[in-house]
C-alpha cells in the first residue's frame, strides 16, 4: 500500500512538473494551493524514493524559476535547509537537482545571500561536491559568485580553499563550468588584495592563471568571456598584484574594456565595460592617458547621453523599455569614467569639457532623480573642478556652483561628500565662482558641515572655510567666525583627527592676515584664540601641527594691538622660547618668525618689547642661532639681531 502511495505521489510530482514549465500563473496557482510544504515533507521523506525526492526538487527548482513572490513563499516554507540537507545524499542526479534548485534561489534577489553562510560545513561540503560533476561545477560556482558579497564572504570562501578548488574549473571542457568559474574569481578578487595576491601565483596545467584570463580575453572569445576576465584583471591590478605598466594590462585588458564601450555592444556591455575600466584607471595617470587616446574614447562616451533615442525611431515598444531601462545606468557609468579619465592630465580635461554638451549634461545629471547618476555627475564635475583653467571658464559659463549649492541642501552623506570637495574648488581665491557662491548662504551650510559626525564631510567643510578665508575681506572672515562659533572653532581643534585640526589651524593662518584684520579678530576672539594655541603647543602633537600653530602666532605678532596678546602673556613667550631652541629646524624657523614680528624696530613700542625679550635669555638664543648651519636659521637670527642693533 504504502509503495503504491509513493508511485501515485511520484506521478503527481511528475504531471505538476508539466504542468508548471514556463507557466506563471500555474506555479502561482500550485503555491497557493499549498503545494511546497507537500512537496518539500515528500524530498525531506527517508522512506521516499531517490526518484521521486528528485521529481520534487525539479518541480520546486521550477516554481522558484517564476515571479520573485514565488520566491519568497519558497523561502518562507524553509526551502534552503530542505535543499542542503539533501545534499549529503549519495545519488548524484538527486544532488544536482537540488544545487539547481538551490541556484535558482539564491539568484534572485529576494534571497538574502547570508543563508549560504550560517553553518559552517555547508561551504566546506559544497567544495568537496565540486569534483562530483560538470553539473555541480556549474551550480556550485554560480552559487558562490552570486552569495559572494563583500569582504565577509569572500574570506569565508577563501579560507575554505575556493581559489585552489575553482582554479582548474576554468580549463573545463564545459563553456558554463569555464564561465561559472571566472564569474567567481571576478567577485573573489575584487577590491580584496589577499585573493588577488593569491591568484597571480596560481597555475593551472603549468600555465598562471593572468595568462590564462588574458587568453579569455581574446576577440574570439564570446563578450561576456572577454568582460568577465578583463574584471578580474582589474581587480588584481588595483590590488597590487599585477603592475599598472604590465603589457597584460596596458596592451590587453585596457584595449578590451575600450572595445566593449563601443556602439556595436549591447547597452549593458558598454555600462560593464565602461565601469571596469573607470576603476582600472581611477588612480594611474599613464592608464589615463593611453585610455583617453584608445579608439577615439572621450567621443564615444558622448553617445552614452543619447539613450533612449527619439521615440519616433523606436517601433518597437520593447525596445524603448530596454532603452528606458539601461539610459541611467549608461549616464552614470559615463560620468563614472569621465571622471576617471579626467582626475589628473589638464590636456584630458579640456578635450572632455569640449564633448558637445558636456557641462549640460553633468549640470542635469546634478539633478536626475536617479541617485547613482547624480552621484556620479558630482564626482565628474569634481574631477574636473581640478583645473585652473575650467573653474576660469567653463565653470562660470555654465554657473556650475547654482546645481551644486543645490545638490548639497539635502542630500545623502556619500554625495555630500564629493560635493563638499567640488566646492572646495569652487572657493579656491581664482575661482569666479567665489562671489556668487558666498552670496548663496555657503558660509551657514559649510558650518554646518563641521558639525557632521562623518569624518570626510567635517574636513571638507573646514577646508571649504579655510579656501574661502584667503585673502578674504574683513566681513566674510567675521561672519566665518559667527557662523562656526567659539564652541565649535574649540570642538574643531580637539578633533581626534590630524586633517581637522590642520585645515582648522589653516582656517585660522587665513583668518589672522593683513593687519587690520588680525587686530580686528583677535580684539574679539583674541583671548579664545590665546587659548587655543596654548592647548595645542601643549598637546602630543605632530611637527606640522606645532609648526602651522606657531605661524598663527606669527601673524599675530605681526597685528599692531594684537601683539600685545603675545607680550602680556608670559606662558606663550616661554613656549616660543622653547620652540627656538627645538630638535626641529622648521619649528625653530617658526617661532624666529614670531620672534622678528615682536622686536621689529619700525614699529611702536618696540624698545619696551625688546629689552623685555631681552631679559628672557632671547638674544643669547639668538647669537647660538646665528652660528648655525642650517642657512635659512642663521639668515633669519641675523636679521633679528639686526634689529637690536638699529
């Protein structure tokens, strides 16, 4: 009886199969009448046959083939466990059903890729079900390489020996295997230098495997081949472990990621394409310039703006959704690589600012409603904010700084970001920019910015302040002042980072120039800032720090009141008198500088503030100075001496 149950299920498994195959509507039907916990109770059964718990398998990998709903419903039913469990069985056609199944899960992205990871053997089991099948290397590897997110992951895979287990899988006789293979590498090596470090040293029948990818590279080879190797060359030359001159890189992969930016690709082609190669360039100036004079490059991008084409020429209606599809994606990975091609050579700049349209078209990208475009736009238009020459015209053309006050009222931090630093640029004391930008409200959002918790956006708003202080009039330094605040100004040079405190200390150089400013300032916010330097000379700070802090009180020895700060503080006059006599050339050289503004002959009082300087031992500093070896020392203690002499 019980046998003739099990025939009748495995016929039933079997009419459910033909009756779902490419039928949306069927699967969703069986799903709802509760089909998959009858199915997955018969697969996880003993007493079942192989042939049937495979029939179930082959039916539940094609109703997880269907819309993501059902999917989700799969998963909700414990549909993983089921499968991996049913991977310790000892028939292989039962095995590779459910790793098919298992495939199909864990490639749609409702299934959170964690679930591979949570026992521990299950890795371990997969890689030794490696060796089983053409089958199982296809499955396994595409498994990986869709589950392989990020750091996390792809230790796990690389401490479970993944590169040695997956290496000879890409000379298979299988195309799939070959394919599922490099697909795994790609995702194991990048951004990961351990993995790529590894992979350089490996070989498989006597060949390294860069020579093996570079051979994948080939124009015979299909697109996808050709794509997916030159990714993994990529990543193992960011990583280090192939250098940027190497004639596989410059020669091979470079030429190849060109290619596939062509109009001859397919939309999705050229959007993979072009991002690779934005990443193999991003931080070689050489690759920058080979790529930007590789089949006419800079031009071809200009097509990537063209999507979708005018509807007139569209018939087909799909066609326009694929169009419609990828037009963003093809924007974005445009910019992307703009900004790569342009982030040194000024030569490059200017051949990408001369595309037709350019600057339009990064001043709409600005403002898409796609947040990855306009995260690329502003990291583009950054790039570009390098030049001199462009913040002088095409910048104030094209009234840059309007679109990117904008972008920077609310956006998020990873924007934030690489807007602040356009601006930056954009404040630099050449820039046209300078004006119109001060008049938009900058100085409140800047300060603002200091406030932030990220790092990154904290230096770029003091950095913002700093570029907009130089040689700044007196209003625009006072109202920096106001908007920051002394709490703010005090928070800023207690920032447990290097970057803050010294573009905070060059804020301050910046603020304290021309004399009556600094009288000005330090008339207000003297005692503050008297505070400040004191805590910062007293502090466990670097030689740049210290020396950028002394050349702060050296532009206020050079104020007509405010030097009196310095005179009636005895603690201060002790500090610089250390700091002459320091180990440290550059900080001796920066407390001389305080010293010649305080004794300077041509200016009131400088007989009271000499004999006082005097009797602290400075002279005798001074003489000893003037013996020294060091030129720009005893340059600088003659003329002070000079000056007692007068």
């Amino acid at each position: 009886m019980r046998c003739g149950i099990l025939s009748q299920a495995l016929q039933k498994s079997r009419d459910m199969k033909n009756a779902v195959i490419g039928n949306n509507k069927q699967k969703a039907n069986l799903i709802v009448l509760g089909a998959v916990p009858r199915l997955l109770y018969l697969l996880q059964q003993e007493s079942s046959s192989t042939e049937l718990r495979t029939e179930c398998a082959v039916v539940l990998g094609s109703l997880a083939m269907g819309t993501e709903n059902n999917v989700k419903s799969l998963l909700d039913c414990h549909i993983i466990p089921a499968l991996l469990q049913g991977l310790l069985s000892p028939d292989l056609k039962f095995i590779e059903a459910c790793l098919r199944c298992l495939r199909t899960v864990f490639i749609s992205p409702v299934t959170p890729e964690d679930l591979l990871y949570t026992d521990a053997t299950v890795i371990s089991h997969l890689m030794a079900l490696l060796s089983r099948s053409r089958y199982t290397q296809e499955y396994i590897c595409q498994i990986f390489s869709h589950c392989c997110k990020g750091p996390d992951h792809q230790t796990i895979l690389f401490n479970h020996g993944a590169v040695q287990n997956i290496a000879h899988l890409l000379v298979s006789s299988s195309y799939k295997v070959r394919m599922q293979a490099l697909k795994c590498f790609s995702v194991l090596a990048f951004e990961n230098p351990q993995v790529s470090m590894t992979l350089v040293n490996v070989s498989v029948d006597g060949e390294l495997l860069p020579q093996i990818f570079v051979k994948m590279l080939q124009r015979d080879k299909p697109i996808e081949m050709q794509l997916t190797s030159a990714k993994c060359l990529t990543s193992m030359c960011r990583a280090g472990a192939i250098r940027t001159d190497d004639s596989c890189i410059v020669l091979k992969t470079l030429p190849c990621l060109v290619r596939m930016c062509s109009k001859e690709r397919l939309l999705e082609e050229r959007v993979e394409g072009a991002e690779t190669l934005a990443y193999l360039i991003e931080t070689d100036v050489e690759l920058q310039r080979i790529a930007s004079i590789t089949d006419h490059l800079i031009v071809m991008l200009a097509d990537y703006f063209k999507y979708p084409s005018s509807v007139s020429a569209i018939t087909d209606i799909k066609r326009l959704d694929h169009d419609l599809k990828h037009a963003h994606e093809l924007r974005q990975a445009a910019f992307k690589l703009y900004a790569s091609l342009g982030a040194n050579d000024e030569d490059i700049r200017k051949k990408i600012i001369e595309t037709e349209n350019m600057m339009d078209r990064i001043v709409n990208g600005l403002s898409e409603s796609s947040i990855k475009v306009r995260l690329a736009a502003v990291r583009c238009l950054h790039s570009l904010s390098r030049s001199v020459q462009q913040l002088r015209t095409s910048f104030q053309d094209h009234a840059v700084w309007k679109p990117l006050m904008k972008v920077l009222q609310n956006a998020p931090n990873e924007i934030l970001i690489v807007a602040s630093s356009t601006l930056c640029n954009l404040l630099l004391e050449f820039s046209p920019s300078k004006e119109p930008i001060l008049e938009s409200g900058a100085i409140e959002l800047l300060c603002s910015l200091t406030q932030s918790e990220n790092l990154a956006l904290r230096v770029n708003g003091i950095w913002a302040l700093m570029n907009m202080a130089f040689q700044a009039e007196q209003k625009i330094k006072s109202d920096i002042l106001r908007g920051l605040s002394t709490e703010q100004l005090f928070q800023l040079l207690s920032d447990s980072d290097v970057n803050v405190l010294m573009k905070t200390l060059g804020l301050l150089r910046n603020l304290l120039s021309t004399r009556p400013h600094i009288d000005h300032i330090m008339s207000t916010h003297g005692k503050q800032i008297m505070q400040a330097v004191t805590l910062i000379l007293e502090g466990e700070h670097n030689i740049e720090v210290k020396e950028q802090t002394l050349c702060i009180l050296a532009n206020i020895a050079d104020g007509t009141t405010a030097k009196e700060l310095i005179m009636t503080n005895d603690d201060i006059l002790q500090k610089i008198k250390y700091y002459m006599s320091h180990s440290n050339a550059k900080l001796q050289l920066a407390a001389m500088f305080c010293i010649s503004n305080l004794i300077w002959n041509e200016e009131e009082g400088s007989q009271e503030r000499q004999d006082k300087l005097r009797d602290m031992g400075i002279v005798d500093i001074l003489h000893k100075l003037s013996q020294s070896s060091d030129p720009n020392l005893c340059d600088k203690a003659k003329t002070a001496l000079q000056q007692y002499l007068a």
